[in-house]
C-alpha cells in the first residue's frame, strides 16, 4: 500500500494525553484552575504581563479590536494575504479593513506601502506574522507612533517568531495566538490573547464570559459579552504542549531544513526565505512556483495522486467574492499578494516525517515541474 502524506498532523505524546485525562477526574470541565495555568505559563513563555485564554484566534482577534476602542466607521490597516479571520474580525466591529500589498520576499504586510493607506479614519494596524515570520515590526512601529495608531498583533501562526531577539506577540497594544492542530502547539481548537495592559485584560477576560466582570454574581453581567471560553480539557493540552514548545519549534525547524537542502537548486522552486533580523517558527512550509495558476493547480491535482498532499496557502482575502461585492475590489488591486497566491504551495509539513520522506516528496515535487 503507498504511503501517504498530509498536509499537517498534530504532534500528540503521552504526556499530553495524560493531562487531558486528568481533567475528568476533577469537578472543573470549564473555568477551572487549568486556563488559569495555561494562561500563566504561556505569558510567561511569551514575555507579558497576561494573557487571557479565548476558544480560538478569531475570537481572540474579535475581542482584541473591542478592548482596542475598534468600532464602526474606523478603519483598520491589514494584509489580504492572511487567513480570512484576521479581515473578518475588522468587519465583527464594524470597521473597514483597509488592505496593504505585501512584501514579496517574507509575504508579510509591506511596511513601505503602509502611509499612502492612513486617512482621518484609520485607527490601529492589525499585523498579520505570516507562516512563522514576523514582519517588519521596526519599521511599522515608527509609522504607528507617528500616526498615532494601535497595533494589533495577529500572531495565530507565528508562536515563538522572533523579530531581532524580541517575540511576536510583544511588539502591540495586544497581541493573539492561535492553536488550531496544525500549528506549532496545539489545544485542539483555540487561542489567547496576550498583552502587558492591565484594563485590556480585564475586558477580555470580561467579554470572554458573557460580559461578566471578575467581581460579579454568576448571572450579573456588566458589559455585552460572548461565550468565547476556553474549556479545561483543551487548556489542560495547552499546558502540556506549551512544557515542550521549544522542542516543537525545533523540529520543525529541522523539517524545514530538509525541504530546504533538497528544493535548493530548482529554477523553478522558490524555497521560503527569512528576512533580515527574523528567526522563523515554521508553522507551515510554503514554497511558490514560477507556473500560472492553472499549471500550480495541476502540480497539487499530480501530487495528491502520488500520495502527497499539498494545498495552496492562501488566496488572497480581498479575490473572495464576499469582499469582492462588499468592496469593489478586483483582480490586480495588490499584484504582489495575487502572484504569490497564484503560485504558492503548502507542502506536507508536521513533526514525524522523516528525511527520506521528506526527500520523496521534493523527488515528485520535481516530477511536476
């Protein structure tokens, strides 16, 4: 039978199945002392004051905009290469996301093409750390100080990114992670909020539990909140896998040298690239190909037929037909972002594929060409 390939796969050991276990041995299923942990040591590993434990990055994006004074008529500056979320989360609050090309190399939102976008409106920059890399959070600062605007870090994909030795996630007003199963650790579904603002948490911790405050009766609720918590058994995960996170970074980090060592002398192939200053978590392997659409979406239909599965990572937000009726946008309002949509692909990436592996599916990668 020939092996196959996914695209990811979660990297679960005993350990973390021991502490899952161990929650129902306890009367707490929900808002229970293992978020409280959770929360504590993910702050810790990040480098903040707090981090507040939400049911997924997008919820956490949602409330961070809220905490942020985010509303209707505001505009917030963001990329169209991300996933959806990041732009949804805009729309959640009522504000218009305003979209940024990106840069072509780390395709991250291109610092150099943000001021043209600032009006009377804009408010904050939600940044988006593509695929591990963080982006140019130097160059972004300075504009964000000059114009007066909030940061909001989206680092669902980048846990343990680095931008000159500082963490994604320490650069904003407030910064969120996600832990989807295909990230670099994982609670099944959800995700945290992290910053070192003090009122910011206590609202997201509020608006996380149906708008009640710290200091309220069980049905007494001060603002309009969500049901946006983290239950025990998936914070119970999160302890365990954020005890060997380090481990989980490196070796993906090792995988993705493989795919490196084995993609480097192609014409055709684009490996990754890391820019100045970054050190790279790898949450996915995304290579771009010197083909057409049609040409990259034939190489993924061969690949998936030789037991490899690959997909492409990501269209661009601002070509889905949502936006396209609610904005007018269309094909060639960001070159950069649509070429790199148009040739990109997520290649089999995940903790337990081995080099021989790893060296098939560049050898059938090759095959495509």
């Amino acid at each position: 039978m020939k092996k196959t390939y996914p695209i990811a796969r979660p990297f679960i050991d005993e350990d973390d199945k021991r502490s899952v276990l161990s929650v129902l041995d306890t009367p707490y299923l929900s808002i229970g002392p293992k978020v409280v942990e959770f929360e504590k040591k993910f702050a810790d590993f990040i480098g903040t004051e707090h981090a507040c434990a939400v049911n997924s990055g997008t919820a956490g994006l949602h409330l961070a905009l809220i905490t942020i004074g985010i509303g209707a008529g505001d505009e917030v500056i963001t990329t169209p290469f991300s996933f959806v979320a990041s732009s949804n989360a805009i729309l959640y609050v009522g504000a218009k996301p305003v979209f940024v090309d990106i840069e072509p190399v780390t395709f991250n939102i291109d610092p150099e093409k943000i001021e043209s976008k600032i009006t009377s409106k804009t408010k904050a920059i939600l940044v988006v750390h593509v695929f591990g890399q963080t982006a140019d959070m130097g160059r972004i600062i300075k504009i964000a100080r000059k114009y007066k605007l909030k940061i909001i870090e989206d680092a669902c994909e980048s846990i343990g990114a680095k931008y000159h030795g500082k963490k994604a996630g320490t650069f904003g007003n407030v910064a969120v992670f996600a832990f989807y199963p295909n990230k670099q650790m994982t609670t099944g579904e959800g995700g945290i909020i992290v910053t070192d603002n003090k009122r910011i948490h206590a609202l997201c911790c509020s608006l996380r539990n149906q708008g009640r405050a710290a200091n309220m009766g069980w049905l007494d609720h001060k603002y309009l909140g969500y049901n946006y918590r983290l239950d025990e058994m998936s914070a119970a995960l999160g302890v365990s896998q954020i005890k060997k996170i380090n481990f989980l970074i490196n070796k993906k980090k090792e995988i993705a040298g493989w795919y490196n060592e084995f993609l480097k002398d192609s014409d055709v192939i684009n490996p990754p690239v890391i820019g100045p200053g970054r050190d790279h978590s790898w949450f996915v392997y995304v290579i771009t190909v010197n083909k057409n659409r049609k040409q990259r979406d034939e190489i993924i239909k061969n690949l998936d037929k030789a037991g490899v599965h690959a997909k492409t990572y990501f269209p661009s937000i601002h070509l889905f037909s949502f936006y396209r009726k609610s904005f007018n946008f269309k094909r060639g309002d960001f070159p950069v972002s649509e070429k790199i949509s148009n040739g990109s692909i997520a290649l089999p990436f995940y903790i337990g594929i081995s080099k021989d592996d790893v060296k098939y599916i560049c050898r059938e990668l090759f095959k495509m060409l």
